[in-house]
C-alpha cells in the first residue's frame, strides 16, 4: 500500500523562515518604537519586567559574553488577520484600521521595553546607574555617587543630554572617564539584536508563536486571556483596580499579607466575587468565596466596562471598611490576607448599612476565633458562609 503524503509537507519542505531573519540595532528599535512602528499583541500587555530585571538586561548586554536572544516579529500587512494591538509602553489601543503596517512584536517586548525606557529616560529608570567603580548598572534610589551616571543620561536618544550630564559632573569630565563612558554609550547604540519575521500570523498562530518563544512552552493563562478581555473593552484591571488594592493595603501597613508576587492578582480578582454576587442579585454560592481557587475571571470579563468598574467600586469601598474595622476594634494584626477579604466581602454584601450591635458581636467573636492555617478549600469556605450569616442578623 502508498504512502499517503500530507499535501502540505511539500510546502512545509521548501519554506524557510530563518531566511526572514536579520540583524537591527538597538538605536534603530528604539526608533521603531519611538515612531510607532513597533506594536504589541494585545494579549502580552500584561507582560512586564520589575527594574531588577531590567538592571540584569543591561549589564548583560554590556558584559556578556553571547548575544542576547533574537526578537520575533509579525510584520501585518492583512489587517483582518491581525490581533488587536497596543502601543509599545503606554499600552494604548490601536485602531484597527491603523494597524496594517505594524510590525507586532511577539517574543522580546521586555527587553526591548527596557532599552527603550534608558533611552527615553524614563521615570521608571530614575534609579537605574551605571557604576564605573564597579563596572555594573545598579539600583540607587538615594544621590547619585560621583561615579554614577543615570542610564537615562548615559543612553539617551540626545547626545546633547548625554554631553550635558558630563559638563555638570566634573568627576566625569577626566579623559579617561568621558572616553569610556562614550564607548559604553556607542556599544548600546550599536548593539544588535537579530530580529526574525513573520508575515500575517492569525491570531491563533501568533499566540502559539507567542507560547513556544516567550513561555518556553508554556501557555497563557486563562486569567491573562480574561483580563485582556476586559483592557478590549477599555477597562484596565491593574491601572484602575488591582493596583489599588494593593496600594491600600501599602498605606495601612498591611502589604505583608501579599505573601507571593502572583497572588497581587488572584487575591484581589477573588474579592471581586461578593460584589458580582451583589451586582447579580443572586445567593450566595459556596465557590463564589473570595479565595484565590474561587476566582471568576472569566465570568466578570464578560460583563459590560461599566458593570465591570460598579464592581471595582464596591470592592475597593469594602477594602476601605474592612481596613477601618480592624483598626476601630482593636483587633490583632491579620496574619493572613483571607481576614480581609472575608470581612471585605461582608461589607459588600451589607452595602452601606451600618453595622448594629448584634452584627458587630458576630464579626469580633468571627475574627477571634477562627484560624485559616492548614484548612482545606472546603472548610474556608464554610467560615466564609459562618460570617456572612450577618446579613440576617
């Protein structure tokens, strides 16, 4: 019996993309950038480095031994197949029709999110230096040593700003000094990247694209999908809600709770379930409980942005209460998170009432006693629905 051959092996054979590939300098991306040329996938977003792995970027690329990794690019030339797309570091929705002639990065927006950021001097880079003592970038959020130099000044797109910063620091204005900080300044300019292209990718194609390079294989979570579901509609969850959350918690000495870096978006995520709860004017179910195994992502992404901001509302105002409560009461410091959000969800459920006696007795005398340590998901939720029995009180 014949092989059957599939029909498009013949194609698979003859085609070699590595022939798309090739060398641009970082002066030239940062231009791309600068000028728009350069757009993001809407789905990487919510992709970012902290500084600290920005500061790890540039030292290698000033001290490595090998290149870094090459960028991938979808060049759009078919707007219909295109992704959404956003600007490089705003984040700003593309009109569609604005979108035909992008190049769309898919693998390497971090790292050229970095460079970028030195190059423009930007406010997130304050802190980052360049120590010729130690010959390393490093972080200094206090003043500058008289052997520092702001990457913001040593990288900047304006020679002038680079020449100026010198003029104003004698210490670096020594020969020896100046010379070599020109040559650090050139190497970054001329420092290429090897780009490889890819031409009208469909959504589904650029996202495995995306998986295979900038995951290592691993896929998008559900999670991220959602919250990109949510910035298409102009809502953005970290901007206008998580960010927040957190920054409440900050403010109250109480940041400590946020245990692991992942969980600043599980945690507030699953906050949002009372008021989605209160907003649907539905009873309480037991997997609608604010704990991270509880979240509902997907189901508050497919509300409309208004319905999606009433639940920001309700859940920050109740952080707000929650936060009062404990400090009014005198209660011990929670040594976990889930004091929190349970009380928080309480207050969203009790909306604007105020508290009457017989509910504040239930809560103290909740919050005394019951401890979340080495509790299955079933027995946290159990607490969850002991406390809010308030409502009927």
């Amino acid at each position: 019996m014949a092989i059957k051959i599939n029909k498009n092996l013949e194609m698979f054979s003859t085609f070699d993309p590595t022939k798309e590939s090739k060398p641009v300098s970082l002066g030239n991306l940062c231009k791309d950038i600068e000028e728009r040329r350069l757009s993001l996938p809407i789905f990487q977003t919510y992709i970012r480095w902290k500084v600290e792995k920005s500061i790890d970027l540039l030292n290698f690329q000033l001290s490595g031994k090998a290149a870094v990794a090459p960028i991938s690019i979808n060049i759009i030339e078919n707007k219909e197949l295109a992704v959404p797309q956003v600007s490089f570091i705003e984040r700003e929705r593309i009109d569609i029709e604005e979108s035909a002639g992008k190049h769309s990065v898919n693998d390497g927006q971090q790292r050229l999110s970095c460079n970028f950021k030195a190059y423009t001097d930007h406010e997130e880079f304050k802190c980052v230096v360049l120590d010729i003592t130690t010959g390393k970038f490093v972080m200094n959020t206090g003043a500058f040593r008289k052997s520092q130099i702001p990457v913001g000044k040593l990288y900047n797109k304006d020679p002038k700003v680079f020449s100026q910063y010198l003029k104003e620091n004698k210490d670096l204005q020594v020969f020896e000094v100046q010379d070599l900080l020109t040559k650090v300044r050139n190497k970054f300019m001329g420092y290429y990247y090897t780009v490889n292209y890819a031409r009208d990718l469909s959504e589904k194609e650029q996202r495995e694209w995306f998986e295979v390079l900038n995951l290592a294989g691993s896929k998008v979570t559900d999670v991220e999908v959602n919250l990109t579901e949510m910035l298409i509609k102009g809502v953005d969850f970290y901007k206008e809600y998580s960010d927040q959350f957190v920054e409440k918690l900050k403010e109250s000495s109480l940041d400590q709770l946020i245990v692991f870096k992942a969980t600043e978006v599980s945690i507030p995520l699953a906050a949002l379930n009372p008021a989605y709860e209160v907003l649907k004017d539905r009873e309480h179910k037991a997997n609608f409980s604010p704990m991270p195994s509880d979240v509902k992502a997907s189901l508050i992404s497919k509300l409309n942005k208004e319905d999606i901001r009433k639940l920001f509302s309700m859940t920050l105002d109740a952080l707000d209460r929650a936060i009062g409560f404990i400090e009014e009461n005198n209660f011990k410091q929670p040594n976990r998170i889930d004091y929190l959000t349970y009380l928080l969800g309480v207050f969203v459920y009790l909306k604007n009432e105020a508290v009457s006696e017989r509910q504040l007795e239930h809560m103290i005398e909740w919050y005394n006693t019951v401890e979340f340590s080495k509790k299955d998901n079933g027995e946290r939720r159990r607490y969850f629905e002991n406390l809010i029995r308030v409502k009927t009180l």
